[in-house]
C-alpha cells in the first residue's frame, strides 16, 4: 500500500539529473538514485513518489493524472500540448527553438517548405501561423543530417550551443521560441492538493535561491 501524497514524472537525461540536483538542494528527492535502473523511487520522509521517464512520456504521465507533477522542457510541453498547469520555471535547460538550415536558404516562399524535424506538431503549428506550407519530415534524432543530404530545406530544432549547426555547416534561419525546464501540473491534482502542491513549489523557489 503507497501512502504518497504527490507523485512527481521527472525526466531522464541530462535535464533530469539537474532538476534531482535542484530538488535535493532542500531535500527533496530523497531516496532517489539516477544511476540506478529504477523507475520508480519512494521518498518516504517526503511522502512523494517519483517516476523517471521519457522528457515526451512526462507529460503524457500528468496530463493523465498517473503523476501529479512533472519536471520537463518547454519543447516538450509545446509539441504534446495538452491542457496542463505550467507552475514554474526551473530557470534550468535553457536553450532555443530555430529554423536552421544551409547559408541563404530561404524560409518563407510560395511552394511548401520541406522541413525535418523531431517536433512535428511545433513546426505544424509554427508554419501555419506564418502561412507557410510545410510538409513534415519527421526524423528521431541527429536531424541536422536532413539539408545536407537533400532530405529537406530547412530543420527545426533545439539549439543550445550552435556547436551541432557549426559542425555540420549550419546556420540559424530564424528564432522561434526560448524554451527552459518548468514544473507543471496536473490540472485536477492541482485542485485536490494544492497545499501539498504549493509546498513543493515553495521549496524548488528556495532551491532556486529566491524568496517565495
Ligand atoms: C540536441 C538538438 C540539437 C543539439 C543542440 O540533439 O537536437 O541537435 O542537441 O545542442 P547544441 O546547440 O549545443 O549543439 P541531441 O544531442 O539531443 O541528439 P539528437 O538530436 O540526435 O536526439
Ligand atoms: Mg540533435
């Protein structure tokens, strides 16, 4: 029998292991081990229980309710989008979506843009507001590949340091959005546990070293 009162999705990777850092600064998360193969860790002394999961299976987590809480990117947040409480931002994972692609290749023309991408919804989205046509390529990775070999015109992606887009002959066409990590929440556990809810909140903010 769990006798948790907040469960909380956090994501694997790089992401991940700065939000547990953040977390345990006031000790959160405690009982938590991301070097382990565990998916699922108990923090007794808190009452809370964490999932480690996919950054896109996060959201999925707390849009349906399995966890109340999640930790992830705004990248992920926008290209999932659901109806979800965005409670902070971790001020942590800061990075940028662009349309990248070779020198002087142009974005916006009268015949559809061929675009590769790991964010299909984004670049739909994105596109459609600009009147753009676009068909989507969707790739799973290493998507800077796609205008060297002629598989699309242009990418969007996230870019961090440039250095994958200068290695690869690349360049930023046109800035799109500035992304960080946030916490967000499921919009009925938010209701039924907002004091527990806004006590982890508090405690992240003085983790993050401001006052709340
Ligand atoms: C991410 C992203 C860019 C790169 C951005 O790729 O898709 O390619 O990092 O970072 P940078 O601007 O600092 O180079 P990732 O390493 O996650 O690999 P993947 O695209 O193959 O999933
Ligand atoms: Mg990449």
């Amino acid at each position: 029998m769990n006798n948790e009162i907040l469960t909380i999705a956090l994501a694997k990777g790089r992401l991940g292991k700065e939000a547990y850092k953040l977390l345990n600064k006031t000790n959160l998360a405690n009982n938590v081990d991301l070097k382990s193969r565990k998916l699922i860790f108990n923090d007794e002394l808190n009452r809370i229980r964490y999932f480690y999961v996919k950054p896109t299976d996060v959201v999925t987590y707390v849009l349906q309710g399995v966890a109340d809480l999640g930790i992830v990117g705004k990248d992920n947040i926008l290209e999932e989008a659901g109806d979800l409480y965005e409670l902070l931002d971790l001020e942590m994972g800061a990075c940028k979506f662009s349309i990248a692609g070779k020198k002087g290749q142009r974005v916006y023309r009268d015949e559809a843009l061929k675009v590769a991408t790991k964010y299909p919804n984004i670049a739909k989205n994105y596109f459609k507001e600009k009147q753009q046509k676009i068909e989507v390529i969707k790739l799973n990775g290493s998507v800077e590949l796609a205008p060297l070999v002629g598989l699309s015109d242009v990418i969007v992606d996230i870019v961090e340091t440039g250095n994958t887009l200068r290695a690869n002959g690349l360049e930023v066409l046109e800035d799109m959005y500035s992304i960080s990590a946030k916490l967000i929440a499921n919009r009925t556990s938010y209701r039924f546990k907002k004091q527990e809810i806004e006590l982890v909140m508090k405690l992240i903010a003085i983790g993050k070293g401001e006052s709340c």
